[in-house]
C-alpha cells in the first residue's frame, strides 16, 4: 500500500504515543505533554500511514519567545521526528518536514528552531546551523555560609514564575511562559520533573531565587555509571537581586566540583560576564551546535526589526536565515556570516538565550 501522509485524528493519539515511545526511549508519560498543550492542534503532528498503521510522525510545537521591545514572535519548534525501524531509508521523514514547512509557512510563525545531529539531513531542506549560548566551565568549591539550597516544592511555582519572568524579561529568545505552559511543560507538580529545581534561601530563611539544573552521565572505563557534566539551564531571582543571582551560581559550581563532573552553562556572555567570570575565570564559549533554524515569515522578520529600530535594514535575506535572526535576536553571527558593522550597531548583540527547560 502506498503511504498516506495527513495530519494527526485525535483518536490516534494513543497510537501516536506507542509510536514515539518505541523509537525513543521515554515512556507514554514523556510525551503526553504534546498533546497536552492548549495551543495544539492536529495539523502540528504529521503521520505517515501505511496498510493503516502510523508508521511515521513529526511534530510542531507553538512557542512565543521574546524580543526586547516587550513584544513576542511565534516559534515553530520541530520535535518528535520518528519513523519505525523497519520503514526507514523510505523518505517518509523528508515528507513530513516538507509538509510540516507548509504548515509552519501558513500559519503565523516567524521561524523555526530545531536540535539535531544530523546537521546535513535538515540543510538539504532549508534549515541552517544557529549559534546558541552555551559555556563550559571549570567548576570550583564555592563559599555557600548564609545561604541553604533545597529542591523546589509545588507551592514555589509562583515566586518561580515572579523570579523567571524578572530575569529573562530582557533576554531575547527565551520563551514568554503562561501558567498553562510551566504546569504543561515543565510537569511542575510532578516532583521527578521538579527536582531539577533548587530554591535559594537567605541567613533569614528568605527565598530569593532559583536555579534548573541538570545531570549528565557517562560510563568510565570500569562501566560505572558517573555524573560527566552539570548543566545550569536557566536561573532567576527579582529584578537587581544580584547577590542571590551569585550565589546560586555558586551553587551550581560547587555542585559540580563536588561530583567530578565539569559545568555547562546556558547563559549568554552578559550573564556569564557578570555572574560567572568574577568566580570561575575558566570559562569558554562551546555553543548548542545543534540548533538549526528556518524563516517561516520574512515579512514578520523585517517588522519586527522595524520595531526595534527606525528604519528596516536593507537586503536583510543577503545574510541568510541563521544570519537575520542573530541579527534579530541578537546572537553571536553564525559561522561564514558576515553581519556589516552599519546593521550591527543598530541591532547589537543582546544577552539572548534559549533554556533547555523549553527543549521539545
């Protein structure tokens, strides 16, 4: 039988799940979430079907992220792309992104943002490699008297959302989060999902901020499982508070030191210039090689770099997609991009970052 590429029916969620849960190792629980969110629909999770299985699936996720201004574009954020073993090699993966690029171009998303390995597969389809901040560190026992860190309980989600919503208020690209979203998302009252999230105290017993972190491990040469890197995903704390911004990075390094591992840090170089460099001198940037990017919307490109500054740049597809949204967001200008100096002063680098929490 031919295959039949479409959109997701409701009824074959379940099925939908059975088919990620095969091809990745998370349970159906992982992936409920998709289904979850209020902003999907069943165009944003494309099938391919064959003698009436679904054999193949890739999905799009709605994200509003942030530019300086206070304004929000809509990401496209591609996730879940799966085929079953035995239906590899086929193209039924090229299908779906073509005709999730369709979807995407149709509706009111800007761009598109992606994690893969496989860098070549999605350039032949458009997409380019997109510098995201990401710094190692060496970490270092750190001087933590007069402040107590314990794992976040579900009635500290609202001092959470105050303290991320003050922080990444001026960071460009960081994902402007609802209610919905951190229950949806970030499965809060789960407390496996949860714990990744720290609470800093003060001497008085004040909570001041938090900080995400996240565990990586490896096997060593005895087959021991081992803690091979600490990531700081994101932090916040009230707007100025930036002894307790200190002091939960302190943290992170001293968590780090303690288990033998090394420190990532998904901060941008304003936030690592202030609040890491002063304590952990060895610090360099790595960058999320992953990332890779398409403009869904030039139109929505060039009014919103209108609205940072007065007049449209010129020829703005010149510096290509990767190129136009560093230029819009701020980052680092992508490898074998050049960003003239005249557009680089009206649009300057800017402290943009993108969380892991919000990995899909």
């Amino acid at each position: 039988m031919n295959p039949e590429f479409r959109d997701l029916r409701p009824a074959e969620q379940a099925e939908c799940l059975d088919l990620w849960a095969r091809v990745f190792s998370p349970s159906h629980d992982y992936f409920e979430r998709y289904f979850q969110d209020p902003l999907w629909q069943p165009r944003y999770t494309r099938v391919c079907v064959v003698d009436g299985a679904l054999v193949a699936a890739m999905q799009v996720v709605r994200r509003p992220v942030r530019l300086t201004n206070g304004r929000t574009l809509w990401m496209a954020g591609i996730a879940n792309v799966a085929t079953l073993p035995e239906y590899r090699g086929r193209g039924y993966a090229s299908q779906l992104l073509l005709d999730l690029h369709q979807v995407m171009d149709a509706d009111d998303f800007a761009f598109g943002l992606l994690f893969t390995g496989i860098h070549d597969f999605y350039g032949r389809h458009g997409w380019e490699r997109l510098p995201l901040p990401l710094y190692h560190a060496t970490p270092a026992p750190a001087e933590l008297s007069g402040w107590r860190f314990r794992v976040a309980e579900p009635s500290d989600l609202t001092a959470v959302q105050r303290w991320y919503d003050a922080f990444y208020a001026d960071h460009p690209l960081s994902v402007a989060r609802d209610d919905a979203y951190w229950r949806i998302w970030t499965r809060w009252h789960d407390p496996n999902w949860r714990n990744k999230f720290y609470i800093a105290e003060d001497s008085n017993g004040v909570a001041r901020g938090y900080v995400a972190l996240e565990t990586h491990y490896a096997t060593d040469s005895q087959g021991n499982r081992v803690v091979s890197a600490i990531s700081l995903v994101e932090l916040g704390s009230a707007a100025g508070d930036a002894d307790a911004l200190h002091a939960l990075v302190r943290f992170a390094s001293h968590t780090a030191y303690q288990t033998g591992a090394s420190l990532e840090i998904y901060l941008p170089e304003t936030d690592i210039q202030r609040f890491v460099r002063p304590m952990l001198p060895d610090v360099q940037w790595l960058g999320q090689g992953s990332a890779m990017a398409r403009v869904c919307c030039w139109e929505s490109l060039y009014d919103a770099l209108e609205h940072l500054s007065a007049s449209a740049p010129e020829n703005l597809a010149a510096l290509g997609q990767a190129g136009a949204l560093a230029l819009l967001f701020g980052l680092p200008a992508p490898e074998g991009v050049s960003i003239p100096a005249p557009l680089r002063e009206r649009y300057p680098t800017r402290p943009a970052c993108y969380s892991p929490v919000d990995s899909f």
